[in-house]
C-alpha cells in the first residue's frame, strides 16, 4: 500500500491486530535509555530511529485514551518530528478522538477544544487529512472546515451483537447519538456542561415493550447516562437490554455496565480489559 503507520504508545494495543493484514509498515516510537517512554519527572520521550524509512504516506495512529494530555504531548512530538525530517503526506487516524465532546461552548469563558485540535494539527503540523472512529462532535457544522473523515463502528458492532441476539430492536440514549446514528431513542436536553434532563416519547415506551433493546452510543464514561436508559427500558417492559459502545473511556463505568446490562459490546479503540469488538478491520479499509 506504500503507507507507513507509526502507533503512539496509546494505540500500540492494536498494533497486533494490524500487522496481520501484511499491508502495512508500522512502526513506534522507540524508548529511552531507561526503556520507558517518559522521563522520572513524567515529560514525554519520542524517537523516531527510522524516520527516514518511512514511505511517501505517513499516518499516525492515536488513541485519546487513557490518558488524553500526555497523549496529546507524544502525539505533537510526533508530528514535529514528521516535519522536521520529511515532506512526506502526513495524516493522523483517532481511533479515539481526545476532547470530542468539548465541541461546543455552553457557557462563556468555554473552548471548543475539538475544533482548536483539529485546527491546530492543520495549521501547525500540516496534517492533510484526519480520520476517527465515532468522533462525538460528528454533525456539527463546524466539522466542514476541517480534512476530516468519521468512521462509524455502528455497524461492526450490530453485526457481533446479532449473532447472539438475532432480534434487536436498536435505540439510543440522547439527541447527540441520534445525531451521530440516524437512530431514534430517548431525548436528552443538555442544560450545561454538568446537568442534562430526558424524556421518552410514547413511541419509544410501545417500540421497547417485550422487545430486546440495544442502546447504541459512542463513548462509556460514568455509566450515568445508560444507567438511566436501562432503567427507561425497563420500566417500559423491555424483555433484555444489551449495549453497544464504540469508546470504553472510565473502567468504573464500563464495569457499572457490565454489571447491569444483559450484554455489553465494546470496541477495542481504546485499551481495556473489557474490549470485545476488533475494529482494526476499520482502519485498515479506510486507509
């Protein structure tokens, strides 16, 4: 394919999974002297040995997670390097998009952060073209401005989920996932930063009774939201609810889930435990 892929130290758990397509030259970066890839005061360490083998086309693979700042550090290293070194195309893929839900500003005083992200990796890093798996912020109209591609992992997730479950019915659980999905579900208002409110329609309430529900979302945090759709379901007469998440973010949310749901599918975009769902395949065809 004529592509190099270097993984920061947040994706490298996908790494395996990638190289298994033969495809591609995928690289990392390299340790320090005391073999880790920080300093005892915690500053971030990047190397390149190889910066000058890498082909024509140059994408560099990230996970927003966890840790989102030292992430983001190793990320702009990275691409400085990529600058400093070569005239290569270069191209960034999020498998999870740090900051996408900062992507709009509620109260003053606020950023979007994921709009001053993409900007900056444009504007100071020459990046030509950025993909993400389930970005937050997709539907905002502001995403036009950017060389920016979504990759939805919907429909991996359907299929794995129906194999066990060949009957789902598919909801979700706010307006910004309906956004996202074209899937109807519960309204969620957002007043601020910090408070939202529901409300399910009296079609939701007649499509969930006796009826398998999947909620569909792309990131697992807390666990709050879901918690309260599980119970929605429920109290509607829904015979099981399962889940299917794209960004398993908080391991004390995604054990909450686990715990109450029937069934939760999670994507491998970011490193955890409780992955399920491989979506290198998504990469790999995108790319």
């Amino acid at each position: 394919m004529g592509i190099s892929l270097i993984a920061t130290s947040k994706a490298r758990h996908l790494v395996p999974f990638l190289n298994k397509s033969g495809k591609l030259q995928i690289l990392s970066p390299e340790k320090n002297k005391d073999h880790k890839y920080h300093f005892p005061d915690g500053e971030i360490y990047v190397r390149l040995a190889k910066v000058h083998q890498l082909e024509k086309r140059v994408i560099v693979l990230h996970s927003g997670c966890p840790d989102p700042n030292a992430g983001l550090i190793e990320l702009e290293m990275i691409l400085q390097i990529l600058n400093n070194h070569t005239s290569h195309r270069i191209e960034v893929f999020f498998s999870y998009f740090p900051y996408g839900q900062q992507d709009k500003m509620f109260s003053p005083g606020e950023i979007n952060m994921a709009y001053t992200l993409l900007e900056k990796l444009v504007k100071n890093y020459n990046v030509k073209r950025i993909y993400a798996i389930d970005a937050h912020f997709v539907g905002r109209p502001w995403v036009e401005n950017f060389p920016f591609v979504n990759i939805s992992a919907v429909e991996k997730l359907k299929s794995v989920a129906e194999k066990e479950y060949p009957d789902l019915i598919y909801k979700t659980p706010d307006s910004g996932s309906q956004r996202r999905t074209g899937i109807k579900g519960v309204k969620k208002k957002r007043i601020h930063s910090y408070e939202t409110r529901t409300k399910c329609s009296q079609s939701f309430k007649k499509d969930v009774q006796g009826k398998t529900v999947a909620v569909v979302d792309d990131i697992l945090e807390t666990g709050g939201t879901l918690d309260r759709f599980y119970d929605e379901c429920k109290k509607y007469g829904a015979k099981k609810v399962i889940a299917l998440i794209t960004h398993g973010v908080m391991p004390s949310g995604i054990k909450r889930i686990e715990k109450k749901y029937d069934r939760l599918y999670l994507a491998n975009t970011i490193q955890t435990a409780e992955k399920s769902v491989n979506i290198s395949d998504l990469i790999i065809n995108s790319i």
